[in-house]
C-alpha cells in the first residue's frame, strides 16, 4: 500500500472513530462486600480422599478440610480445638488394660444429600486403620508391602491399629460409637476417629449407583453398612474398597461426575474441578460445624508457581490468598503490593544438621564421628556443631524472609510451642549459641587441636562428607557454602557437592553429616522426634540409640501423660541428645501468606491445614 | 516413495526405543522420588514409602522396569494401551488429554500469529534491504530473541494486565502515554514508508498527530471501558482491507478483483444487524460456522458476477477480504460484549487475568463470555510468545527472500517486463515459502512439547507443566508419558516436512533406496 493511501485510510479511520464512537461516561458500581475468596496453590487436585497415601498433599488437604468436618481441629498455637456442633468424644473407661473412648455424634447433623449422620459413619475408620479387621475379613495383609490392601489407607501400623481392642460398638440409638484400646494410648484423640465418612454413599457406589439415594436408600444402604461391618462381608469390603482406593481419584470435576462422590459433611461442596480451578461452593444442608462469616464460594486457583507470578495474581486481584515459601524477592515483591496484607510465619518444618554415629546400612561407620571411637569423636562433634554457623544462615538466608526468624534451641518443643522458652534453656542448647561465631569456632578448634594439634588456618585435618539436597535447591546450596568456610576455621574439610537422589543416601555410611528439613505433620506427646531418635525407627538416619532417650520414648508413646510429665520427658530425652553432640536444629521453615487486605480473619497456622483452617471466620470487609 | 516411508519409519521406531530406553534410565536415577517422605517425621510415612514402592515397582532395577513401561505401550497392539499411572494414582492419559488440548489452545494462536506478522515482516525488510526499517527490524528482532520469556511475562502482566486493569478503572490515557505512542508511530511509519528526508519528515508528523489525536478521542469517549466498532466504522475498516488485499492478491490493475473485494464491506454493512441478531440470539460455534460458510458462498457468487475471465484471482482475492470482514463482526460483538462482561461480580472490572486459562465464576452457559474470557486469558501469554518466536520468522524470511530474489528466475521474470507486484508475490514470495515451510511443521510438532517456561509463569496446565511436574515429582511413568507423545510427533513431523519438501519442490525427490 502507498503512502497516500495509507494516510487516507488513517485520517478515515480517525474521523469514523469519532462520529461512531460516542460513549457514555460510565464509573464502576461499587458492589456490597464480596462473597468470593480465590486462593493460590502451587500443587495440582489429585483426589477427594486424602486417606489413600499417594494423595496426602497440600491441595486434597485443603479441599478436604473445606468438604468434611471432624470432631476436631488444630488452631494456630497447636492446640486441638474440639467441634462440638458435630459431636463429643470422651474417654469413659481408664483402668489397666481397658481404656475406652466414646464419640458421639450430636443429633440432627446431616450429610449434603440430607441423609443423618450417625454412628454408623464413623465405622469406616476402623475398617480403614485397623489391619485385624483387614485379616478378619479375609481381606489382603495391610502390613505386607507387597500386596495392595483393599483400603489402601496410611493409616495402617499407627498408634490406633496396635492397641485397639475387637470393633468399636454401635450404640443402641446408633449415634455413639465406643472404642477400646488395650492401653491408655496417648494422644487419643490424635490417634482415635477423626470424623464421619458417609458410608451409605460408599455402599451405594459400591454398588454401582450413579443418583442420589432417596432418604429410605440412603437408610437402607447405612444399615446395610453396619451389617457389612458386623458380619465382616468379604465381597462388600473389596467392593467398597475399590471405591475407596480409586473411586475418588479425579483430576476433573463437573456436573457429569457421579454425585456420590461429592456427598459430605463440611461447610463448602466440591461444585467443579478443571484444569485451573476448584471450585467449592457453600453446602446449603451444612450444621456439622461453625457457621461461615460470608465466604459463600471459595475458589482455589491450582498449579501457580511461587514467586512473581502468584504475586502478580494477587497484586491484578485474580486471588486474594497465597501462601508457599518463597524467596527474598518474592517476599519484597509482595510487599510492594499496596492492597495486599503480608504475615510472615513460621511452620512446624525445620531444618537441622545430624552427624552419623553409627550405621544405619550393612556397611560399618567408621567416620570420624562414629561414637565407638569415644571421646575422640565427642569432641569432634562438639566442635563441628559449635562451628556450625547457624546463626549466620539464619540471619543471612531465613530472617529476609521472616524477619522473627530465630536459631532454635529445641526441635522436641519448636518456637510457637508454650514449652518453648523452658525446653530450650534446659536441655543445654545454649552452649552452641553462646558468644559470638568467632569465639564458638575458637572453642571447635581448641576442641581439634586435642587430637590435632597442627590443626587451624589453612591446616583442616578432619575430612567430612556433607550430604544436603538436590543442585536445585538454591538455599541449601548457599548453606553449603556458609559451613564449608565457617567449619574450616575448625579444622574440619567439608566436601558438600549437591546430589541427586540424595533422599535414598541418608542411610548410607559413607556421609558423615546431612542437613535437611524434617516435616511435621502434627504435635503429639512425642513431638513426632521419637521416629528420629528412638533406635531403629523410620526417620533415624544417624544411626543413634540411647537407652535414656529411648526409655523417654517408650513413655511418651505408650500412655496418655499429664502435661507436665509430658514436658519433663521430652527435656530429659532432648538434654541426652544435645550431650551427645550430633543433632542440631538450625531454623524453623518460612511460611509467607499474602492476603487482600478487605479479606479478614486469615491467620496462618504453624500445622496443615494451615492457610485455611479457620476458614469459616474468613470474610470481606469492603 | 513408499519403500522411502517405510525405511523412514522403520528408523523412527528404532530411535524413539533407544531414546525412551535412555531417557527412562537416565530419569530413574536421576532422583528419589522418596525424597519428600524421608523428611517427614510422619508415622504414616512409612506406610506410604511402602505403597508407593509397591505401586511404582521401585524395587525393580530402571531397566527391568523400563520394560514393564514397554510392555503398556506395547499393548496398542493388544488392546490394552497403557501409559501407566502416575504417583498419585491417576492414569497418565487422564493427563495428557487435558493437557495437550490446553498446550495446543495456547500456543497454536501465539505460532500463528508469529508467523504471519514474521513472514510480512521479514519480506518488507527484504525489499527495503539496508533501509532504516530494515535495520530496526533487525535491532528489533534480535532484541526479541534474546529476551528471556519469564521477564517479557512479568513486564506484560505488570503493564498489560495490572496497570491496564487500574487504567480501566477511569478510562483516561494520560498526556504522557499519548505523546510518547505518538512519537513511536511517527518512528515506525517514517521508518516503513521511508523516502527522501522531507517525506522522511512529513510522514513522521502525519502519523504522530494521528496517533495522538486518535489516542485522545479513545480517551475521550472512554473508548477502552466501552469499545465497539459500529457499523461505520467496520464499514470503513472493510474498504482498508479490501484495498490492501487487492494490492497484494492481484493489483489495482485487475477490476473486476477490486470490486468484487469492495462489495464485501458494503454486503457486510448491509447485513450488519441481521447478523447481530443471529450473534444474540443464537450464540454458539455452529451458527458462527454457518455464517462463515455463507460469508464465503457470497463472495464467490460476487467474485463470478464481477468477473468473467480468469476468475481464480479474483475469487481468491475477495473470500480473503470477506472472512477478514467476517472476523470484524466477531471481534465488533465481542466489544459488545466487554461492558456486561467486566461488570460481573466475576471480573469486577479487572478483565485481563494474569494466571490460568478460564474463569469459573463466570456465569455459566453465556457463550459470549465464555468466547471473550478466553480471549482475555489468552492475550498475555499470546504476546509474549509471539514476541520472542516472531523474531526467527523475521530473520529466516528476509534472508530465503533475499536468496531467492537473486535467482536467475528472478531477472527473468523481471526482463518479461512483469510487474513488481507480480514478480515479488508470485515468483519471490512462493519460493521463499517453500524452507519456510518445513520449519513450520517442525514447529508445530514441538508446539505440543510445550512451553515449559511460559505455562508457569501464566499457570496453565499443559504439556510443559506436566513435564515440570513429572520432573519435580520424579513422577516417571508421567515423564515417560510427555516424552512419548512429543518424541512421538517430532519425529513424525520431520518425516512429514521431508515429504512436503519433495512435494513443493519439484528438484528434491525422495527415493526408495539409496
């Protein structure tokens, strides 16, 4: 096209803009308070039942904790907050040998399709956590790795599976369930009946059902259920068990999926899931707990990558809450959001550097911090945790993210914990925050030279293979830097490559130390630290065992303890591994939650659920 | 030829086995996909190590279990076609057939679009080779290619969407944006047009003053919170275009081709509200399919009134204005649509999203919405896609328009005394198309791997995400699932571009044996 014609076009176009378009002046309504809340989350849907193992992840427990409502829940200060709208449980017997606990559920509740809830439902988590029922009923061995059990629940080999005493027993009104255990077990109500399942839908999906029961359906399923229960139906529990296992594994939701599977108890139906989103919407039968402040739909938005795009999203308004651990910048750029509110918090995940003492594998440890070599290898785990520069990677790498970030003093009792400040004055932490990092190294090397003496700068004569993650991690791998040079003023050569697979190389003999971060997934008795000390249990990747600490294990784990006693055990088994020099908690793990700042009631929790587990006091000011 | 494919493809399968057998192995030890739970201090963590070594068959050494993934895909042959499932306990399937239409959704738009604007580019910077457009297409193209995708994303989403949305809020371009759009213009059409200095100048100073005195009267109007083309204005867009697809199609010269395009406008502008009504009250692709038909039934039959001598030209020339002016309609209804749309309690007046590929909070079943949401969901990724991959289009155009301008075909065709027109579109522009080509299918093949990077940044569920996530999971049997279908393609489509090759270009044939 030429020139003149190309100008002739424009000036047309102008002046057409100008008769055609004569627009009215238009100002945004402003609406009343809006009743939408849409969070981010970086993982994808996989399933509405979190019990199957391969579907415990961050997103089915949200959506869970949104859908269903349990007897009970943890707050924000790690306390266990009993739902009494639902139902009480309480412990009737305790003498030796007889420890019953009686859960009822309070009448009138109701499950979305309207059908009551009743005792009955809350059978299925004996058939799903007890592996004598499992063999009662001829179904496979949950215990047997090799085969798949019926239920493949997680839930097998707790706490509930190794004491509970026969079935628990219906009431005769059908609205109280008791259990029996063989001890007073502690944490009862951690490790007792969470909450109802609607067992009718399961036996009518069981049975092929594709509708909705009717109210003498629904019944008659539930009765059918509690016979099955009795009776121990081989036939009905693998039937049921498919369901259970995949029936509820789904990627995509809408209004062609089977509406047995979205039955539920909770304050927010699954209405759909797609590749973006879920969306949840208000259950309209809903009395099984508090009721909502104004959220009526909640949207969360899936598969958003930490870091600027899930601040960008917040700062255009496509979602009003995030929460994920991300990095400084990503923090800075949260905070330059002017409509957004920030909390910087701390989750019960922390990181912590262990020395290997013993073996863990068939081949022996005879490292430098092998505990047979005696007081030779005590000093030297001394002086390498006291070299460790803990305080310089919290303060350089942790406290841009959380400025309250601390060293900890305790891992059996974390910061947030009311124990805290006691448990980690007592158990002798302190030495290895004591002064400064200059005068902690001086005293890791004087520790050196007693079997070193030529030991100092530029002379490291204790070589120590450091394992600690993955290339990716880039905040491990600046830790790595930090120890390498802090620990060689000690005399100690750290050699610290990233490794792939280094997960499946934590038992392997041939590191000497790993640092990494330990998950928590509750806040029982034992802190969850006896798998990590105890001798032989499943997250003792040092090789460790102490009789005392042991010892303080069987305690805490075998019976329910008054608090006090609870506190002084964890002290005692915590001073001998502090004494033994080789575990040491570093920091607690950074949580950032970024909300619209006309969306009230957001607390973050230290424990899952924790973005939304006061979701029902969530509501828009403005 | 056959004997040709049948070797051809008898290698593929050889190379898709010797690289899914590396790739499985190389991924299985690579990482431990117990990692997560080894850290969890969890009792039920054993149990789920347990599971999950019984449900991935961890135990078996990767190449043992390499097999077993084989011996699923080997099933096609059986029956029982199986990719396997992935950690979570869904099959694989289930995820690539939600992610390979979302990849395709996001990326076949920002392709298209690359090549079009690449192509027309790297061809008018040819022509003026060694000019001053020439030149900032180069600068430009090069500055495109070596920008990293995830910063234009962030830049887009902070100036296209966040501070467009809070612009909305008031309509209003300030002075500051106007002046600077108005020296931009004036840059780029001087630099276009190009010619002595004092045109030079003129040109820059028509286009700049348009710019801004059209850039104000959007502002104004409140054009950007109230969009719409109206009937006059879409008239007087026709009349552009049919102009400019007579020129480049068949030239001024040929009549019967110019009015044959301009009646396309003016039977548009008649049929203006008929097909508003059908827009509003029979929503839906169907009845827009219909229309597109009916669209191009019209400007045939016009074409055959207008010309009764060597038709094809003119007919060509006259359906492209009429689906160019059809494609007016859509995007004059989906202004239309815009006020209702950003005043829902879904959009709330920030129309253009920054994450994900929908809105579900839209109210169902308005096919307008739905049309416009994934339009607005789709413009930032689209920009950013096609601003970096439009550059390879750029510089592979001019330089094969270039080579061939040299050809001895060329100097013909000129001392035949053709027209420029005529030399340039039909013997330059077709032969340039023929390399041009096969790097497109190759293209399209691997548009299906993907685009790892930008589907996370804007938080879409496709192919590349999956990839990530397979990656990050240690998710095997799902890596093995991406690769297997973007493995797959890759290879056919270069089988596909070899065999396009030898049928454009009548020197390249492809034999049986060597």
């Amino acid at each position: 096209m030429n020139a003149r014609l190309k100008t002739r076009s424009f000036v047309a176009a102008v002046s057409a803009v100008s008769v055609a378009l004569i627009g009215f002046v238009a100002v945004p309504a402003h609406a009343a308070a809006r009743t939408t809340a849409i969070i981010i989350e970086s993982n994808t849907f996989t399933s509405l039942n979190i019990g199957n193992p391969a579907d415990n992840i961050v997103i089915n427990g949200d959506v869970s904790y949104l859908t269903s409502m349990g007897f009970y829940h943890y707050d924000n200060n790690l306390k266990i907050v009993p739902n009494t709208v639902l139902g009480t449980y309480k412990n009737t017997v305790n003498k030796a040998g007889d420890f019953e606990v009686k859960y009822t559920i309070a009448p009138g509740r109701v499950w979305s399709d309207g059908a009551p809830i009743t005792g009955a439902d809350l059978l299925l988590a004996h058939v799903t956590a007890s592996t004598k029922f499992a063999k009662a009923a001829g179904l496979p061995d949950p215990t047997d790795s090799s085969v798949t059990p019926a239920f493949d629940s997680g839930a097998y080999g707790g706490v509930y599976d190794q004491h509970v005493v026969g079935e628990p027993t219906l009431s005769a009104d059908k609205m109280s369930v008791t259990v029996k255990y063989d001890t007073a077990i502690p944490d009862w109500v951690l490790n007792g009946i969470g909450g109802p399942f609607p067992v009718h839908t399961l036996e009518m999906l069981a049975a092929g059902k594709t509708t909705l029961g009717t109210a003498a359906e629904n019944a008659a399923a539930t009765a059918k259920f509690v016979s099955d229960f009795t009776s121990k139906n081989k036939d009905a529990f693998v039937a049921m068990g498919k369901v259970w296992t995949t029936g509820y594994e789904a990627t995509t939701i809408d209004s062609s999926t089977n509406p047995l599977l979205l039955v539920n108890n909770g304050a927010y139906l699954v209405k759909s899931v797609d590749t973006n989103q879920i969306t949840l919407t208000a259950n309209p039968t809903y009395n099984s707990g508090p009721a909502l402040s104004g959220i009526t739909t909640m949207v969360i938005k899936q598969g958003i990558g930490d870091g600027s795009p899930s601040a960008q999203a917040i700062a255009n308004g496509d979602a009003d809450v995030y929460q994920g651990q991300p990095t400084a910048d990503a923090v800075a750029q949260l905070k330059a959001i002017k409509t957004a509110t920030v909390v910087t918090s701390s989750s019960l995940a922390y990181e912590h550097i262990e020395l290997r003492v013993a073996s863990n594998d068939s081949t022996p440890y005879t490292g430098p911090f092998a505990m047979s070599a005696g007081q030779k290898s005590a000093d030297l785990r001394k002086a390498f945790l006291l070299a460790y520069p803990r305080q310089d990677i919290v303060s350089k790498l942790i406290q841009p993210i959380n400025p309250n970030a601390i060293v900890l003093g305790s891992t059996w009792a974390l910061p947030g914990n009311p124990n805290y400040d006691h448990a980690s004055s007592q158990v002798g932490s302190s030495v290895y925050s004591a002064g400064t990092q200059a005068s902690r190294s001086a005293a890791a090397l004087a520790l050196v030279k007693k079997w070193y003496p030529k030991a100092g700068k530029g002379n490291t004569p204790v070589a120590i293979n450091l394992l600690w993650g993955s290339p990716g991690n880039t905040r491990r791998a600046s830790e790595a830097a930090l120890i390498i040079a802090s620990e060689a003023a000690a005399g100690f050569k750290v050699t610290a490559p990233a490794t792939k697979g280094w997960g499946g190389k934590l038992t392997s003999s041939a590191y000497d130390a790993h640092f990494f971060i330990f998950d928590q997934t509750a806040n029982p008795q034992d802190a969850q630290s006896c798998g990590t000390f105890q001798t032989n249990q499943g997250s003792n990747y040092t090789g460790y065992s102490n009789a005392v600490v042991d010892a303080a294990c069987v305690k805490l784990q075998s019976a329910t303890l008054p608090a006090s006693t609870v506190e002084r055990e964890q002290v005692i088994a915590e001073t001998q591994i502090v004494k033994d020099a080789f575990f040491l908690g570093i920091f607690q793990n950074p949580d950032v939650t970024a909300y619209n700042s006309a969306l009230s009631g957001v607390i973050p929790a230290p424990l899952s659920p924790s973005l939304v587990w006061n979701f029902w006091t969530w509501h828009f000011t403005a | 030829m056959f004997a040709y494919i049948g070797r051809r493809v008898a290698i593929l399968l050889v190379i898709l086995f010797g690289s899914s057998f590396l790739l499985y192995n190389l991924a299985a030890i690579s990482g431990d996909p117990l990692e997560g739970l080894r850290g969890s201090t969890d009792p039920k963590a054993k149990a789920q190590i347990a599971a999950l070594v019984r449900t991935l068959h961890l135990n078996v050494p990767p190449p043992a279990r390499y097999f077993m993934w084989l011996k699923g895909i080997g099933g096609i042959f059986t029956g029982h076609f199986t990719l396997g499932t992935t950690r979570d306990g869904n099959p694989v399937s289930t995820y690539l057939n939600s992610a390979i239409p979302t990849t395709i959704r996001l990326i076949t738009m920002a392709t298209v679009v690359a090549i079009i604007m690449g192509i027309a580019v790297g061809i008018i910077s040819a022509l003026r080779q060694y000019s001053r457009f020439d030149y900032a297409m180069t600068f430009v193209a090069f500055l495109m290619y070596s920008l990293p995708i995830f910063w234009v994303a962030v830049l887009l989403k902070e100036y296209l969407a966040i501070n467009f949305n809070n612009f909305l809020a008031n309509g209003k371009i300030s002075p500051a944006w106007i002046i600077s759009a108005a020296i931009i213009s004036g840059f780029f059409w001087a630099a276009l047009i190009s010619g002595n200095r004092k045109k030079v100048q003129i040109i820059f100073a028509i286009a700049a003053f348009s710019t801004a005195v059209f850039l104000s009267l959007l502002s104004l109007t409140k054009w950007f919170t109230h969009p719409g083309l109206g009937p006059l204005m879409m008239f007087v867009l026709g009349m552009g275009f049919a102009f400019a697809v007579t020129y480049t199609s068949t030239g001024f010269n040929n009549k019967a081709a110019l009015r044959s395009a301009q009646a396309m406008p003016i039977i548009g502008l008649i049929f203006y509200f008929p097909v508003e009504y059908i827009f509003s009250k029979h929503p839906g692709v169907t009845p827009i399919a219909l229309m597109f038909l009916l669209t191009i039934i019209v400007a045939v039959s016009t074409a055959l009134f207008f010309a009764k001598i060597d038709r094809g030209p003119v007919i060509r020339t006259s359906v492209i204005t009429s689906v160019l002016v059809g494609i007016l309609f859509l995007i004059d209804k989906l202004m239309k649509t815009w006020v209702p749309y950003i005043n829902t309690d879904a959009i709330h007046f920030r129309p253009i999203p920054t994450i994900s590929q929908s809105n579900s909070l839209l109210p169902a079943g308005n096919f307008w919405f739905t049309f416009l949401d994934t339009v607005t969901h789709l413009v930032l990724p689209t920009v950013a896609l096609t601003l970096i991959s439009f550059a390879g289009y750029v510089r592979y155009s001019r330089g094969t328009l270039l080579e061939v301008l040299n050809q001895d075909y060329i100097r013909t065709a000129r001392a035949k005394g053709l027209t420029e027109r005529t030399v340039i579109m039909r013997h330059a522009f077709r032969n340039t198309l023929i390399p041009l080509t096969t790097i497109i299918v190759v293209d399209f093949a691997s548009i299906i791997g993907g685009a790892i990077i930008t589907e996370h940044v804007f938080g879409w569920q496709g192919m590349g995400t999956l990839f990530n996530t397979a990656i990050n999971n240690y998710d095997l049997n799902l890596l093995m699932g991406v690769f297997f279908v973007t493995s797959s393609l890759a290879v056919l489509a270069n089988l596909a571009a070899d065999l396009l090759y030898s049928a454009l270009d009548p020197r390249i044939r492809v034999v049986g044996k060597k």
